[in-house]
C-alpha cells in the first residue's frame, strides 16, 4: 500500500503542498528523511521578471537542485493578496501539468543528476494590479520507491505590477572605507558603472539585485549607480 501511494505522487502531488495559505502545507507531509530546506539543494525560477503586466505572459523556468539525487518534482502556485488563484499556467514540457485549482506540477517525476529544469507559461489577469505572491517547493528524491531519504525545499517570491513598482521600490547606498553597500526592498534592476580619474569606464554590476550586496571598489574615481526610478554617484 505505501508504495502504490507514493508512486502516485511521483506521478504528480496533490493540490495543496506548495507552502501556501490558507493551509501553508508542504511536501514533507509525505517525505521524510530531512527538515524542510536542508543543505545541498534548492529551488527557484531562473528568470523571474522583476514585476509583470496585465494580460501579458511569462515563460518561468523552475529549477529543482540536489547534488546527485535522481529524480526530481515541484508544485507552484501564484495567489494575490486575498489568497485568489492569480492567473492561468500553461504546461511547456511532457514533465508538467496544470490542475483545475491552479496548481501547476510535476508530471511522472523525471530522473537526472543533480538538476531539472521544468519549463511553464504564466499568464496575468486583466483586472488585477497588486502584489503577486509565488508559492513554490521543490521535491529531490533518492528514487528508491519510498518516501524516507527525500529533500524538501521551499520558497516564496513576491513581484509587483509594474505600475505600482516604481511606488514601492527602494534603494539604499552607503560607503564604508572602500566597499559600497547596496540594499534593495525588492529585487530591481541595477547597474553599476566605474570612471577613474582619465574617464575610463568599467561596468561594474548590470543585473537584479534582491536584498544586501557589498561591492569593494579598489580604484580611486567615481562609482555611477542607476535603476528605475533611482541615480547615485559617489566618490571612491
């Protein structure tokens, strides 16, 4: 009986296991053999856009890591503030398929080493314009038929409609001695740009920053910072 039941969600999980509200329930109901977010792995959207558009949609690569696992799953979910289904997915690959609540999953749970990309298509609604909350848990699994030696990873991403997200973007810059600090509230663009004292340019950082990142700066001159809605200079 219990291996019937765990094929079954090697096959694809139950609604309901991607960490979200009102249930917050994750995969380790099920599997065991570590806490939940352990050591040597992770789960994630490689290119999740900073902030998204009404009736537009977005092509969202899940990535499932554990280093020489073999088979991997996922469960994702996209709710607003009010806990609503935000949305439509579209299934890209023979991995992955969509549930009548909105759920979007894995499908007979693939084998590979260390990694899965599984492939999906988001698609906004046309009448909503606040935070969009994702729900996400990635399943690495030995592939021994059980549900014991499995890892469980989770996560919760937040992007904002890009009309408000101009409004709710911050961006903090402070010096210490050489090393620039950088804090965002929310992940944002940011490029960073370096002249010496000729004007020579050097790149120094272009891409999305999310929290706190020091950059240490060697040379004498001046450091450009810009975003959206934010321009800095400061003097090294």
């Amino acid at each position: 009986m219990t291996i019937f039941y765990i094929f079954i969600y090697s096959s694809q999980p139950p609604d309901g296991y991607a960490g979200d509200p009102p249930n917050y329930q994750y995969c380790t109901t099920c599997h065991s053999g570590a806490p939940l977010n352990p050591s040597n792995g992770s789960v994630y959207i490689s290119n999740l856009p900073p902030f998204y558009q009404t009736s537009t949609s977005y092509y969202l690569n899940i990535v499932v890591k554990g280093v020489g696992n073999k088979r991997f799953g996922f469960e994702m979910i996209i709710k607003d503030t009010l806990n609503n289904v935000m949305g439509t997915f579209e299934a890209l690959n023979s991995n992955t398929t969509v549930s009548p609540n909105g759920y979007v999953k894995h499908l007979n749970a693939p084998y590979s080493t260390d990694s899965f990309v599984f492939q999906v298509k988001w698609t906004t609604p046309n009448n909503y314009q606040g935070r969009a909350i994702i729900y996400l848990v990635g399943n690495v699994a030995n592939g021994n038929g059980l549900s014991s030696g499995d890892s469980i990873y989770a996560r919760v991403d937040t992007i904002y409609h890009s009309l408000s997200y101009k409004e709710v973007a911050n961006v903090k810059v402070y010096k210490v001695k050489n090393n620039v600090i950088i804090e965002t509230s929310i992940k944002m663009p940011i490029n960073i740009e370096f002249y010496d004292k000729n004007g020579t340019k050097e790149f120094i950082y272009n891409g999305y920053l999310e929290g706190k990142k020091v950059f240490k700066i060697k040379k004498r001159g001046i450091l450009k910072i810009k975003s959206y809605n934010f321009s800095r200079v400061i003097k090294i």
